[in-house]
C-alpha cells in the first residue's frame, strides 16, 4: 500500500468525494475524517474511492458489518479503510 501522505488538495478532493447522499454513511465518515483526517495516505485514498463507488445501502451494509467486501473489491487498502471507517 502506498503510504506517501495525502497533499491538503487530494485530501480536500477527498472529503468532497465521500460526501454521500444517506446520512448514516456520512455520519461514519465525519467521524472517519475526525479521527484519521491528519494521517491519510495515498493508500487510504484508493481504498476510500472503491468505497465510495459502492450505493449507499452496500457502503451501509459493509460498515455495520452486515456484509463484507466482494472479491472484486477486497484488496488490502479497502480492507484497512473500512476497519477505520468501522472503528
């Protein structure tokens, strides 16, 4: 996983990319951004995009533990983000 730290503008284009339209999912989010804002890498970046391209009740279902993620989309980087998304 490539852990060079996020530049203030890729984080900013981040967080503008994780806004979602269901507020259980943004309220995980905040909270993501709160704890971890400070040392997101470009690994993290990657991992949160494949989330972020999820619906919104799958991106709810893998947060509440509900389901886990599908092999198409099981790397490392989405495997490590969704343990802090989760946390």
């Amino acid at each position: 996983m490539n852990q060079e730290r996020l530049d203030e503008r890729s984080l900013s284009k981040l967080r503008w990319r994780c806004r979602r339209g269901l507020l259980e999912n943004d309220l995980f989010i905040e909270r993501f951004f709160a704890r971890h804002e400070s040392g997101l890498t470009v690994g993290h970046a990657q991992g949160l995009t494949v989330l972020m391209d999820l619906a919104d009740n799958d991106l709810l279902d893998l947060l509440l533990r509900r389901k886990e993620p599908a092999a198409e989309i099981d790397t490392e980087e989405v495997r490590e983000v969704l343990a802090m998304l989760r946390n």
